[in-house]
C-alpha cells in the first residue's frame, strides 16, 4: 500500500460525530425498495459510529462519510462512487486484497461517469464532483495495494481544486471534504512536481475551518512550506559565498519559528495522550480517540523531522537539533509498536509516520528495526510486505542537492 495513502484526513477525527446511532438514517425505509435506498442502507451499516477503529471509515478517513447517505440519488458520479466504496470496504473487512471482477466492474462504471462529468465544465467543478473524487481515493486505499488509481485521483483532486480556486467560500460540507483531500495532496506535493501549487494556494488549502485552534492538523500547515522552504534553502546555498548573506540569516529565522510552532504542538499532543483518560471518554469511542491521539502525534513528529532536516542543511550540522530527530524517530517507533492493537485501517497513518521516522534515522539498526515494523504493517494491511522505499522521499532530496551548485 502507498505510503501516502496512509493518510486520509490529517485530523483523523471526525468533526462532528453523529449524536447517535440513528443519526445515519437519513429517512430510509427499513425495507428499501429501490436502488439508491438500498445503497443508502448499505452505505449507512458501512458508516456505523460505533464500529470497531479497526475498520471504521469516517474515523479514519474523515467526517464527511456521515453526510453521504443524505446526499445519495442526485447524481451519478457520487451514487455510483458509493457504490464502489461500499464494495470495497465489504471486501476489506472479509480479508480481501485487491479487487474482484465485481470491484473492478464498478470501478470501471464509477470512472466512466466521473469523466464524463469532467467534460463538462460546470460538473466538473462541482461539490459532487469533488466529492465522487474523495470516494474514490478511500476506495482505492482498500482495493489496490499498487495504487495506480489512488495517485490518479489524488492528481485529479489537486487539479480540480485549483480551477475551482482555494480562497473562495465553502461550506461545511466542502469543508469537510477538502479537509479529507488536503493531507494526500499536501503529502504528494513534497515528492511530485506535478503537484503544482504556488505558495498562496497552498495556504489557502490548508486552511481549517472545522477543527478550530486545535494541533492536530496544524502539521499539514507546516509540511505546506515544505516545496517552498526547499527552494529556498537551495538558493541561498547557491548563494552561500556571497557575504553578507542576509537570506540565509531570515529563511534561518523562518523555519526556526515554524519549529518552535511545531515543537509546542508536539508538547500539547505528547501530553494529551500521555494523560488520556479512558474513563472520561464515551465508552464505545476510547479506542477511536487512543488510536487518533498516536497516530496524529506521529505526524506531527514525522514533521518535525522533516524542519529539522531543512535547518540541518543550511547549518551544516547541529548535535542538538539531531539528537532531537533521533529523539522523535524513537518516540515514533514506540507509538507504532502500541497502534498496532488498531491495525488494519486504525493505525494505516502509522505507516507513514514510520517513514519520515526511517528518513530521519541515521543508525542502521535502527533502519532495520523500522523496516521491521513496516513490513508487519504492510503484510496486515495489505496482505504485502514492502520496505521502506526511501524512492518515495528522493525528489524531496534532489530539491536539496546542491550538484547543480
């Protein structure tokens, strides 16, 4: 399975939980009679609240799951991406990798009507559209460990947001959906040019208006600056003969504040998991908030990683900021030898989190026991074992190769 699809919605929790196990029952008929009541009711028992974080999909891929039901039966592109979402999970759940002819059958049918809408210009921005897009990616999570299809549709989502343009009005709904898209978009920006977002674009997609001024998704923010912070770092290397260099000494500045940030957010994350009270969490949700609060400070160290490396390529070397790195690769090994109780779908960001902690690494042995944990994730997530492919983090590190210096 992709690494990059192992995150979904960077605030894995969702925002607004139904209030109770009706609450997904959107007026459907307990005996449907007709083709959208009955992939209503199939969507709904696959969205249940209460299902195990093992296997839950609002909780692991974002909140706007729930409003789905309610919004069956008025477009195609939509019903028909549902439907293969619902297949999909079906299958997952009963042990299945990759997809069947059925799957690939509804695949085939959800794409065909996808691009149709993409031919016309005012589907092809539309809500639906956007949405039938998100439903494909999770799908695509579930039923293709290669996830040709996956980095597609992460691609078509990126294009569509931006000729939709990012700084208009949403709503919650968009909201919600644009919170889903935003970390794999975020994610393969680092890595694929093709991911061409100018700066401000990416400010304004990581903008939350759902979770509030909470740390959870404040990791997306930073790993936004990443492309440009690279870019940067590289020219003023270029440049680093020239003195005075007073670039270097502000983009030092820059990221220096930006890893206080982080570093703070990291604090507030350790610590809301490390006082975690099980008795004080509503008792069919404890293990959806445990696995949450690991695999969100995961993350969040997995980025922290990643500033460090910036700052380390301007400084030369710094003892203090890498025996910090070391620190958070330890700390994100431990996190996901405890998330694996969680596994399959629960702990799936754990997966990337495991690879910022093996890019970070500098020991071999601690590489090897990261490759280790990475091989059990994959073999039970995806019925795989692959390890660590540090190819996914190579275009990241040519932005930072001063050859052509």
């Amino acid at each position: 399975m992709s690494t990059m699809s192992a995150l979904k919605d960077p605030v894995c929790r969702p925002s607004h939980e139904p209030s109770n196990d009706q609450a997904l029952a959107v007026r459907i008929s307990p005996s449907p009679t007709n083709a959208t009541d009955r992939l209503a009711s199939a969507f709904i028992y696959r969205a249940k609240p209460d299902l195990a974080i093992n296997y839950q999909l609002a909780w692991n891929f974002g909140g706007y799951i729930w409003d789905i039901p309610a919004r069956l039966g008025r477009n195609p592109a939509v019903d028909a991406a549902a439907d293969v979402l619902v297949s999909a999970h079906a299958r997952y759940c009963a042990g299945g990798h990759g997809p069947d002819i059925a799957l690939l059958k509804k695949q085939a049918l959800s794409t065909s009507i996808l691009r149709q809408h993409l031919l016309d210009p005012a589907k092809a921005l539309s809500t639906e559209t956007l949405c039938a897009i998100a439903l494909l990616m999770t799908s695509h999570v579930l039923s293709d460990p290669l996830q040709h299809m996956y980095y597609s549709h992460v691609r078509g989502a990126a294009d569509l947001l931006k000729a939709r343009g990012l700084s208009g009005p949403r709503d919650e709904f968009e909201n919600k959906l644009i919170l889903m898209i935003r970390g794999p978009i975020i994610f393969e920006a680092l890595v694929n040019d093709k991911i061409n977002f100018t700066k401000k674009e990416l400010e304004d997609l990581v903008k939350d208006d759902i979770s509030g001024d909470l740390p959870d998704g404040r990791f997306v923010e930073y790993l936004a600056c990443v492309p440009d912070l690279t870019r940067r770092a590289k020219a003023v290397m270029q440049r680093r003969s020239v003195l005075p260099n007073p670039s270097w000494a502000n983009l030092k500045h820059e990221i220096d504040e930006m890893r206080d940030r982080s570093k703070a957010d990291i604090d507030q994350l350790r610590t809301r998991l490390q006082e975690f009270d099980p008795a004080s969490a509503p008792p069919k949700y404890i293990n959806h908030l445990h696995a949450n609060h690991l695999r969100i400070l995961s993350l969040a160290l997995g980025t922290g990683i990643v500033l460090n490396w910036i700052l380390l390529f301007l400084l030369g070397s710094d003892d203090v900021i890498s025996l910090e790195s070391a620190e958070w690769v330890e700390e994100i090994i431990l996190l996901a030898e405890i998330a694996t109780q969680y596994r399959p779908l629960g702990s799936l960001a754990m997966i990337m989190g495991l690879h910022f902690a093996w890019f970070g690494a500098t020991e071999t042995g601690t590489k090897q026991r990261i490759n280790a944990l990475i091989r059990t994730y994959e073999r039970v997530c995806t019925g795989e074992e692959n390890d660590c492919r540090m190819t996914m983090f190579e275009p990241l590190m040519n932005r930072l190769s001063l050859e052509e210096a």
